[in-house]
C-alpha cells in the first residue's frame, strides 16, 4: 500500500504517523462509547452479543454463520457461569 511506504526523512513522514496512529485511537474511543451505549441502551448481554457480531463480521470478515454463532454462545456460556 502506498500509504505505508514512506518516501523522505523520518521527521518528514512524523505527522503521516501520528495521524495514522491517532485516528487509530480516535476510531478505538468511539468503538468503546458504541459498545457503552449499547450495553447502557440493551442490557448486557445482549449488547456485548450484538458488539462482537459487529466486530467479527465488519471488522475480521468474518463468515456470517460464525459471527452468529460466537455472538450467542459467547452470550449462553457467560450466563451459565452467572
């Protein structure tokens, strides 16, 4: 990708880094107020549930079967040791 291939100095690539870096963690605090406001909005279990099948399904490209598959059980075995 040529966004990674840095042509020039060190210090004249430094705010292609930081910007990369901070976006990174912009896009981190917004995934963790989403997971908050649906935990806040749905409960617990259910809103853990609907995060991760996001995340495994947008994020990793996961296969839809195991995305669904993960979010419950994940949800039916976290209740179990409740």
């Amino acid at each position: 990708m040529s966004f990674f291939r840095m042509q020039g100095s060190f210090i004249d690539n430094l705010p292609k880094i930081y910007g990369f870096y901070t976006g990174g963690f912009v896009i981190f605090i917004g995934l963790m107020a989403l997971l908050l406001l649906l935990i806040d909005l749905v409960g617990h279990y259910i809103g853990i549930s609907v995060f991760m099948f996001v995340l495994m399904r947008w994020i990793a490209k996961e296969k839809l079967w195991l995305s669904i598959a993960t979010a419950f059980l994940s949800r039916s075995s976290a209740s179990i040791r409740t």
